[in-house]
C-alpha cells in the first residue's frame, strides 16, 4: 500500500505540473483527492493492515495528499498568471490610434431664445405659469372675451378634439387660470406650445410657441405697459431697440395695439427683412378687457391690468435671421449647429 501512495502522488503531481487551465486542476483535484478518487480508494484497503501499519500508512497518506494539494495551489497561482498575461496580451489597446469623437449637441435656437425671454421677464419681477396644452373652450375662448362668432373659434383654424375640449390655439389661457386662482397683485408671463390649423410653409406652422405676459394690479396703465415692452425689447433685440404701438382690435384687450420694434437688422434704416420701412411687427399688446377681469372674479372698477403675447418661433427667427420657420423644427444638426 504504501508503493501505490507513493506512485499515485508520482501520477497526481505530474499531471498537476501538466495542466494549463484551471479547469483541468479542478478536474485533477477531484480525480485524485475526492469522495470517490483515487486516494480514497487506496485508503479503503487499511482495514486489512495490522494495527502497526495503519499509523504508518496513515502518515503517508496525509503526506501525500498535503503534497498533491500544495502542487494543485502552486499549479493553480501560476496558471493565473498565465491567462492574466494572455489577456492583457489579446486585450491590449492601441493607444496611438485615434480616439472616437464625442459630439456635443447644442441648445436648440427655439430653447436660447426661451431661456433669453425667461431670463429678461424673471429680471423685471414676473413669475413663470405653465398651463395644460388641452385646454376647454371656456379658457381659450369664452372666458377671454371671444364671441361665438369669432372666425378663431371656427374648425378651419382649431383643432378640435370635441365640441368643448380643443388644443390650445395661444397661452392666454394660462392667464384666466391664474387670475381665478390668485388675487393681484398679479405678475406673470407664460411661455408653451400652440395649436392652429395652419397649412406649413415658410412663416407658418401648426404646432409654434408663444409667450403671454399679464400684469393685474391697482392704478396700471397703457405707459406701464409700455415701459416694459421697451426694456424687453431693448434687453432681446438691442439696446438701441425702439417701439412703437398701432391701434387694433383683439377680443380680450380694450385699447389693444400691435407693437413694432425698429429692425434688428438695419436698426430703423430700411432693408429687406424690413421691407424698406425700418420696422418689424413683434407682438400684440393691450389693456385688459373688463369682461375678461369680471369672469375671472376681479373687479375692474378696482383694478386694472395689461397684456400682452407674441410668437417664441417669430422672434427666434427675427434674432438669428431664419427665413424658414420649418427649419426650426426639422431637428437638422447643420443647421442647428450654425446657433
């Protein structure tokens, strides 16, 4: 018995030393040290040695498998090092070769020209609102002073989703909201998507974006309104920005004015983006109407208010000089790029 110890650890130990994967050890392992390997095979047989030989070959045994498993731990940590060495090898990384560019994207023009606007009002006191896309007829239309005959209450020109529940067609909306909801003082402007039924073309979408602001208070008049519609203008187009009112007509402002701005391109001069006039209509503007104050709970024998809304896509288009409004939304990195 003690022959075939001695040759089982000859045979285990060089099959250990020829081993060249961890898989193969683990194998060996088990063939030789397991439950059922060829150690305890051998080791079956100590019940026919006298009492003086088990102690014996006890002791060879345990040497022999102390052996095996200290050439199985040695064979183990040099195979480590081995696939280590031959992974760094097949992983190696060519460090001269050129890197992979990382493109940076850039703000949309639409998104600096909301931020600018945000920027600009928030500077001058007025709070953002925010209001739902879907609106009611009640707060796109009847609640803002628009008769049942206005041709924007009409199909051609509004999406309807059914007979009182539409997209909204401008922000003013958002204003109603926060007048029911909140006493004046009130100073607010909101900025959001609108929905018209426009066919597109080059100054026309169906879906744009506008900004709407509304101030409520005691005592305000046409020269407030004024007054901040300079230091807007000033502040997004220049500071040599001029304005000028022209008498309208709009539903929900009583007087109402259209608002021109000297042309951010030729400053007043005359050119071809202004037609040759010097001026550019930017948005429209206007006192409160009273009907709209009394729907909306306040009374305009004790407050007054102005308003005033303009398209976010008009005004981006007149500061970077964009001819085509569907540029805008084509989501072209060349163009968007070029801002």
């Amino acid at each position: 018995m003690e022959g075939k110890l001695k040759a089982l650890k000859e045979k285990a130990i060089l099959e250990i030393n020829e081993a060249d994967s961890t898989a193969i050890l683990e194998k060996a392992r088990i063939h030789y040290l397991g439950k059922k390997g060829e150690l305890t095979e051998i080791l079956r047989g100590m019940g026919a040695l006298s009492a003086e030989e088990r102690p014996l070959i006890g002791k060879i045994a345990n040497i022999v498998r102390e052996n095996i498993e200290i050439a199985l731990e040695e064979a183990k940590k040099s195979i480590k090092i081995k696939e280590l060495d031959k992974k760094l090898q097949s992983e190696t990384i060519d460090v001269t070769m050129p890197g992979k560019e990382i493109k940076v994207g850039k703000r949309h023009p639409l998104t600096q020209a909301m931020d600018d606007l945000k920027n600009i009002f928030i500077s001058m006191g007025f709070k953002v609102a925010e209001g739902p896309e879907v609106e009611t007829v009640y707060y796109n239309f009847d609640a803002l002073n628009a008769p049942k005959n206005h041709p924007s209450r009409d199909v051609s020109d509004t999406f309807y989703i059914n007979e009182s529940t539409i997209l909204r067609t401008q922000t003013s909306p958002v204003q109603v909201r926060v007048m029911e909801k909140n006493e004046p003082p009130i100073r607010i402007v909101s900025l959001g998507r609108c929905f018209r039924n426009d066919t597109p073309d080059a100054t026309h979408s169906p879906m744009f974006h506008q900004i709407e602001g509304l101030v409520v208070d005691k005592g305000i008049t046409m020269g407030d309104l004024k007054g901040t519609l300079e230091v807007f203008a000033k502040n997004f187009f220049g500071p040599n920005t001029q304005i000028k009112f022209r008498p309208h007509n709009f539903p929900f402002t009583e007087p109402s004015a259209e608002v021109d701005a000297t042309c951010f391109k030729c400053g007043g001069e005359g050119c071809s983006v202004c037609k040759g006039n010097g001026w550019i209509e930017v948005l429209g503007a206007g006192m409160v109407h009273p009907n709209v104050l009394r729907n909306c709970g306040i009374d305009p024998e004790v407050y007054s208010g102005f308003a005033f809304g303009m398209g976010i896509d008009r005004l981006t288009m007149q500061k970077y000089g964009i001819d085509d409004i569907r540029l805008l939304f084509e989501n072209d990195m060349r163009f968007i790029n070029q801002f």
